[in-house]
C-alpha cells in the first residue's frame, strides 16, 4: 500500500492550500486488479474485479470497486482525474420518457430499457453481477433497478441499485463548518472504495464545497450523490427563510453540470405533514427534512421542492441523474419509528416516484433511521406498496438507542434485515454516529461493517454465488491455510494484525492452531485426525462405517454379550 503525489495545484488560492497532495494506492493484501474483456456492440468493456491468490495456486475473483487504485503501479494525476471511459462509448438514441409522455424524448437509462436497448452500462453491469443483459434492462424498465450515472460523470464503473442483485453500500463523506479538508475528503472517497463502498455521497456543509465535489467527482470511480439543498443554504448563510426556488434550481444545475449522479431531494416534507412530528421525542432529524420543514411553516405553503417537482424532474431528466427521494421525516429514535409522520410522507414519496418515471427519471427511496427490530420488514413491505418496487436506501436502520459509539453496530443489525426483507442499498453508519464528523479509519469501520450486513442479506436471499466466497475461506480455515484465510477476508489487514498480535512468526502461518485453543485443543485439528483415522481403516463412507459397526456388533454376541470380559492373560508388571 502507497501514495500518489499529483503536480502542483492549479486551483484557486482559496483551495490550494488544502488540494489533495496523496491518496491510497497498491493492492490490497495478496491480490492483484484483474479486468476482464467482453465485446458488446463493437466497443471493448474491461470489467473489473479483485483477483485473490491462494497458496494451492488458485485464485478467486470479488466484486471490486477500488477504480485503478488498488493496480500495482496505476498511473494516476489527480488535477485531471481517472480515464473519461464512458466518454467512448456508443449509445442509442433518445427515447420516449414514458406511455404518459411519448412526445418527450430523453436520454435516460430507464427510457432506453423501456425502448428495448440494452446501453453499454447495463452490459458492463451485466458481466460484472453474473446475469444476462436482458434481465439488467428488464429490471431497470420495471423501475426496480436504477443505474446512477450521469452524463457528465463518464469516470465512473457502472453499478446498479435493485433487489435482485447484490446489495450495495454507500459511505457518506463530505466537510463539515469546524472540521475536514479538499484533500481529506477525497482521501476518504479513495479509502472507502478501496474497502468496498459502491457509491459516495458527498455531504459537505462547509466551505469549498463545489471545488471539494469536483475533485472528488473527477477521482471517483463511483457514483458520487449530493443533497443540493445543503449547498444551497450555504449560499443563502444558512437562513432556511431565504431560500427560493431559484436559488436551489441553480445549485441543482450546477452540480449535474460538474456529475452528481443521484440527488437526495426532500420534496415529501409537505406542511400539513409537519404537526405529525411534534409529539416525537426526536422531531425532526434530517438536516433536509428540518430545512423545508422551515420554510413550509415560515411560508404557510407546501415547498418549492413538492410544487416545482415537474421542473426538477425535466432538469435530472436531462443528465440522466437518478432520484433518490428523501425521507424528512424519518425516526430519529425507537419511540418514533413507523408513525404517522414517517408513513404519510412515505405514500407522498410514491406519488412522486409515478411523476419523476414519466419523466424518464430514475428514483430510488430513502428510509429509516431508528426501528426496532420486530417492526423492520414492514418498511420494506409499505415502501414497495407505495413506491412501485423503486430501490430502496436505507440508512441502517438502528435498532436500539443505547449504544453512541457502537451505531455502527446497532445499525448493522437491523441493516442486514431490511436487506434481506428486500432493501437495495444501505447507507453505512460509523461509530461516530451522533458523535462527530467520521475519519479515514472511521470510514473503514463503516464501509467494513456494512459489507458484513450486504453480504450477510445476499447469503439469506440466495443471491446466486453469494456463498461461494464463504465456501472458499471455510475451506481455508480448516486446512489452516492461513495466509488464504487473511486474504479473503473482507478485511484481510485486521485479520493478519489480530493472529500476529499473538503468533506473529511466519510459520505460525501453516501452523494447525490459534493462540484461542493452543494445539491441543484445536476442534478443527481434533477433526481432520478423526477424518485421517476413519481414511486409514475405510471408515470414509457411512456404508463402511456400518460394516464395520455391524462386525463389532457380531464380536459382541459371540462374546456371550458381556459389557465386562476376563482379561486372557495377565498384564505385565
């Protein structure tokens, strides 16, 4: 693992100070980048994956999303930013937005799959999760499945957010007012790509942000998401009175310019829904449902986000960004979970979801928050009654309140049950959660963790080859091939640090123990001589097994079936 210096800034003098002068590089522990090509439409596709080299010289291929970072010597100049590789491509014409509109044409990935075209990223995509490009079009014409990828964000390695392929992760980043920099924020991108985020969101309130964005949109190999209304107030100084429609299409527009590939827009926050929020003991927890939340009462008329929405949805139609329509009024406490509140606004978000696809837009919708455990699967269940199936993102949910420190893993619960109930995507928590703005290593915690969950609920739904990487390090474990074991790991580098914690001598790595049982105590040691002894009396088989059990039990009735027999001959002193 390494760093990259890129030439000298040439950015403003305001940002200069605080450019990206490294980010992480070099292959993750025993592995390499691999790329697969495939033809589609007479263009070549290099597919990527994480090729891990075992010790009985095998290899095993993952799901990567690390970009050209984790290469063993990548060519990288952060001022310009990643290969423009979708730049290249060829795409069908614009298509009809929908049945309801057939005279607006539009250049959107859920237009095509309606049309019947199967675009360069949905082949990408196909290769890259194992199924058949028709079944990728299908599912985004369906609008189960959407493809965040704008126009003008062609650095990207296209991914798709559906139930019926693997569950995504997103890791939030993004500066705060008191805390973080340009060059930190894409340094957090970097890290949490390398350990397995599919898409970023960059979240930031402070100052730079559109020259943070743009460094971290031109270096992203993912798709990055916003919430514009948060730059927004920054330009109106952060008085919720102030802002206009206006003010927050520009800043919309501004940022489709520079790629944003998907928006959180809180336009389900309509005033009469605001009373519902008032008896809880968190109220409102989302930094954009409390803005509009605001201007909804300052005004006395719902927001300019639920009354322009047509508007916006031309605008995303546009650069093809996809919707990710927020929950406001999520809970933001066990006590408030599943309310009135959180579902009115929830049925308002599926009113929106009909608008916004006979616009040709992608959606997807946000959800929860704090639920406790029993009422988790209802969410999923409400918000496809509502949302016609469109992918749902949910942060967590938490599960408890108890634990500030460890919402990373009150999170993680319940976020591997509403992806088994049928979750999409699950934005991460890290164990700052409710405490301060997250670091580097808070980030691995987060990503890391929300693997665990995604890949725990893709076992539960039976996602084809989801077991296949378990298998593989199970093997591994019993035929104490450690230095396997390490590398198929989500976290082979905390794994290696734990056993050299203790046994840290490189033939401890064949050894057939741990420091936890010593060798002779090791169960799975126990078992591989009990296997060993059946192999060498041809108790391999339960065929044989039985034989020879059927022989002892013939000895037994010749012996006049005596539990205790006379010794023959007399031990030896």
């Amino acid at each position: 693992m390494g760093a990259v210096t890129p030439p000298s800034a040439k950015k403003n003098a305001s940002t200069k100070d605080t450019a990206p002068d490294t980010v992480t590089t070099g292959p993750i522990y025993r592995s390499h980048k691999h790329y697969e090509e495939v033809t589609f439409d007479g263009q070549t596709l290099r597919i990527p994956s994480r090729r891990i080299e075992l010790t009985t010289g095998d290899h095993f291929d993952v799901y990567d999303t690390s970009g050209i970072y984790t290469e063993e010597s990548p060519e990288i100049d952060l001022e310009r930013g990643l290969p423009k590789t979708r730049a290249q491509w060829n795409y069908p014409p614009a298509s009809p937005a929908s049945e309801a509109q057939p005279e607006t044409l539009v250049r959107t990935q859920l237009a095509w799959a309606r049309a019947g075209h199967i675009t360069p990223e949905m082949a990408f995509i196909a290769a890259r999760e194992g199924f058949a490009p028709e079944f990728v079009r299908d599912e985004v014409a369906a609008g189960r499945a959407v493809i965040c990828a704008n126009h003008n964000h062609p650095e990207i390695e296209p991914m798709i957010i559906g139930k019926a392929f693997a569950v995504k992760v997103n890791a939030n980043i993004g500066n705060s007012a008191v805390s973080s920099s340009i060059a930190e924020e894409v340094e957090k991108m970097v890290w949490a790509t390398r350990w397995g985020a599919d898409t970023v969101m960059d979240l930031s309130t402070g100052k730079d942000i559109h020259e943070t964005r743009e460094w971290v949109l031109r270096n992203s190999p993912v798709p990055i998401g916003t919430v514009p209304i948060y730059q927004a107030l920054e330009k109106v100084k952060g008085d919720p009175n102030q802002l206009t429609w206006e003010i927050f299409r520009d800043t919309v527009i501004e940022q489709a310019e520079q790629g944003v590939d998907y928006m959180t827009v809180h336009a389900g926050v309509l005033l009469r829904y605001v009373p519902l929020a008032a008896e809880r003991i968190t109220g409102i927890v989302s930094r954009g449902g409390s803005i509009m939340a605001a201007w909804c009462l300052k005004e006395h008329r719902e927001s300019f986000l639920y009354e322009r929405f047509a508007e916006l949805c031309q605008i995303l139609a546009k650069y093809d960004i996809t919707f990710s329509l927020g929950d406001g009024l999520r809970p933001g406490s066990i006590a408030d979970a599943n309310d009135e509140a959180q579902f009115a606004e929830l049925r308002t978000l599926g009113e929106l979801t009909k608008i916004a696809q006979d616009h040709g837009v992608q959606v997807m919708i946000e959800g929860p928050g704090h639920v406790p455990m029993h009422k988790v699967a209802v969410n999923v269940e409400e918000e496809e009654k509502y949302c016609a199936e469109a992918p749902f993102y949910t942060l967590g949910p938490l599960t408890t309140d108890i634990a500030p420190g460890y919402d990373h893993i009150t999170s993680a619960i319940g976020a591997a049950m509403i992806a088994q109930a049928g979750t999409a995507m699950l934005c991460y928590v890290t164990p700052k959660e409710h405490l301060g703005l997250p670091n580097r290593d808070d980030v691995k915690v987060g990503v890391i963790t929300y693997k665990i969950a995604a890949h725990a609920a893709d076992l539960a739904k039976g996602l084809p080859g989801a077991q296949d990487r378990d298998d593989e390090l199970s093997r591994a474990r019993f035929e104490f091939r450690w230095h396997d074991q390490f590398a198929l790991a989500l976290d082979p580098d905390t794994a290696l640090e734990y056993h050299d914690e203790t046994l840290p001598a490189e033939p401890a790595k064949t050894a057939h123990f741990c420091s936890m049982c010593g060798p002779k105590f090791c169960s799975m040691r126990i078992s591989q001589d009990v296997r060993d002894y059946a192999a060498a009396h041809g108790l391999e088989t339960v065929e044989a097994i039985e034989a020879g059990m059927k022989e002892k039990s013939q000895e037994f009735v010749a012996e006049g079936s005596k539990v205790y027999v006379p010794l023959t001959e007399k031990p030896a002193d």
